[in-house]
C-alpha cells in the first residue's frame, strides 16, 4: 500500500529509534520518501543510519533542536512518547503533553509544515470494557497517567488543528504486535519461556491487536488522505483474538509451556496499584531502575476488551488490515527466535 508525497517533499519522523517509528520509517525510505528522524542522544540509530535518513540530535522540550527538526519539513509523524508505569505525573507530562506542545509550535513557526500525524492510543479512552467502541465515545474514567497525558496531547494537537492551521490527524492504535516490539511482545515471551507469564481473568479479554505493518498503512494514508484532517481513528485488525489465544500462539511458537497463572481483575487491580505506588516511592528513595512487575497500565490493557470499532477507518481512509494473524504471528514468531537466542 503505498500514499506517497509529492517528490522533494521532507517528512520528520519522532520516535524512529522505536517500534512503530522504525517501521514507519523503513517503509516511507522503501517508498522514496525524504526522511529525518529526531533522535536522542541515547538512541540507538545504527538501523536508521543503514537507511541512509537525516538525522537531527535533540529532545522534545529543547526549542532549538525542534526548529532545526522541523525546517523545511512539509509532513510531521509524532511516534515519540513516554509509555511508563511508574514514573512521576511530571516526567510523562513533561515528554507527552508539554513535548507534544513544543513539537507542534516548532511546526508552526516553521511555516512549511502543513500536515501533523499524532500517535495516540486507545488507552485514552479509559478502558471501558464494550464492544466495537467507536471514535464517537466519550474518553474518561482514568486510572493511570500515561492515559490521561495521551488525551491531553490529543487536545493539544486539536488546537494547533483549530488555531494554527495545520492539518492534523491522531491515530489511536490498540496492541500493535510484530517483529521489533521489545517492550510488549519481547517482554511476553521472555515471560513465557520464564514460566512467569501472568494472565488476568485467564486471559479471555480481546487483546485488540494489529499488526505493525497494518498500523504503518494506515499512517501512510493519513498522510496525504483529504478526508483524515481533523479527525482521529482507532486502529485495530478487528480481531477476537483473546490474550489467552494469543499467549497460547505464542508460547506454541516458541515451544515452552503456555501461561496458566491468572489472577481476577478487581484482585490484579489492587496488586497492580499497589506495586506502582511502591516502585515509584522506592525510586525516588533509591534510584531503583526495575520496572513493577504489575501496574495499573497493564492490568487495564490485558483485563478489559480491547475491542475497538476500525469503521470509521476503514470508511474515510479506505484501510484495510493486509497482514493477517497468521501472517502476522509467523512474522513475530521468526523475529522471537532470532531475538531469544542471541540475547546474553
């Protein structure tokens, strides 16, 4: 699937050194697109060397590094987030809401910026626990920060929409899953194989997945779609898949036994909330570095439905899922098993 700009066009990815920027990045490079990635010190870029895009050295909240960033830039894909557990109100504040501000102001003051593509998630609608929810439902009930930082950057990007005259579009993916997903699927699997692989309800919650390359299409056609300013869109592969199917699949894969340790959600809640609270205080104490084992953020995720309506994408942008679940699993699976056994 290929929505191409215009030739000499430039196209800023943020967030390129991860998951779905990386992916982002290889196909707009695969189709000929000008690319430049901000990036941070601490990235590592050797994969985006290899592809050969502009690299700018900065952070969100630095003015200078996002004037640099979005000069001469006609297209702006924000992938760059804090996705956290248990860091402070103000940490993921400072990188989601404040940074997203930053970013959208340089794109402004830049003058030649005319569309902005903002990742969001389908976190922010708060884990309701219905079926086929759409675009149109009402985003509340929080729990957790990330959630609520999310919508707030999305309120950011509806104003620099309204007030700033850029065309600006938010996607909300659900579970994207697929080769280069360290922190989710890489994270399931070693889990998996450590026989510690922890399941809430056992696992019969949908776990809204869709495939990378799937979410990247639809990027693609936000891009240069007429029909997509202004507006958000769940993306999703519609499936049914539930997280005990999927772990199955994936410890089936991987040949090790699959989850069987589950916990209710009112009890996972709890647990959750407290660990959260309990790191945190601990590193500020300490300085201690080791993610909570359960959170609230998690505990949403793998205990509610995530079963989200892609109509409304599939009617304006013409999207459709390519990469099938069994496609898609395979293409994981393959990734896991170069990934697994060369890890120390």
């Amino acid at each position: 699937m290929s929505a191409g700009s215009p030739p000499g066009e430039l196209c800023l990815v943020t967030g390129a050194s991860g998951f779905i920027g990386g992916a982002l990045t290889r196909r707009l490079v695969g189709e000929g697109h000008r690319v430049r990635c901000l990036v941070r010190e601490t990235s590592n870029t050797a994969a985006l060397r290899l592809l050969g895009v502009e690299l700018v050295t900065g952070e969100l909240g630095s003015a200078r590094s996002l004037a640099a960033a979005t000069d001469g830039v006609t297209q702006v894909i924000h992938c760059a987030a804090l996705v956290s557990d248990w860091a402070t109100v103000a940490e993921i504040e400072r990188v989601n809401v404040a940074g997203t501000r930053d970013l959208l102001e340089a794109a402004h003051a830049a003058a030649s910026v005319r569309r902005f593509i903002h990742f969001s998630t389908t976190d922010v609608y708060g884990h309701p626990a219905g079926r086929a929810i759409a675009e149109s439902t009402r985003p509340g009930g929080f729990a957790n920060w990330y959630a609520q930082t999310k919508l707030a950057a999305e309120e950011e990007v509806r104003r620099a929409g309204s007030g700033q005259g850029l065309e600006t579009v938010i996607l909300r993916p659900a579970t994207v899953y697929g080769p280069g997903s360290r922190e989710v699927i890489g994270e399931i699997a070693r889990a998996l194989r450590a026989g510690h692989m922890l399941l809430i309800d056992r696992g019969r919650p949908i776990a809204g997945l869709a495939y990378v390359e799937n979410v990247v299409d639809a990027a693609l056609l936000a891009l240069t779609s007429p029909v997509a300013i202004g507006e958000a869109f769940n993306l999703t592969d519609g499936l049914a898949t539930t997280w005990r199917a999927f772990t199955d699949d994936l410890a089936a894969g991987l040949r090790c036994r699959p989850a069987r340790l589950s916990m209710p959600y009112p009890l996972a809640w709890v647990v959750g909330s407290g660990l959260e609270h309990g790191y945190r205080a601990a590193r500020r104490a300490s300085g201690l570095r080791t993610p909570p084992l359960l959170s609230r953020q998690a505990v949403g995720v793998l205990g509610r439905d995530q079963d989200f309506s892609n109509a409304k994408a599939h009617e304006l942008l013409g999207w459709e899922p390519r990469v099938g679940y069994a496609e898609g699993l395979a293409a994981t699976l393959d990734w896991l098993h170069a990934t697994l056994s060369s890890a120390p």
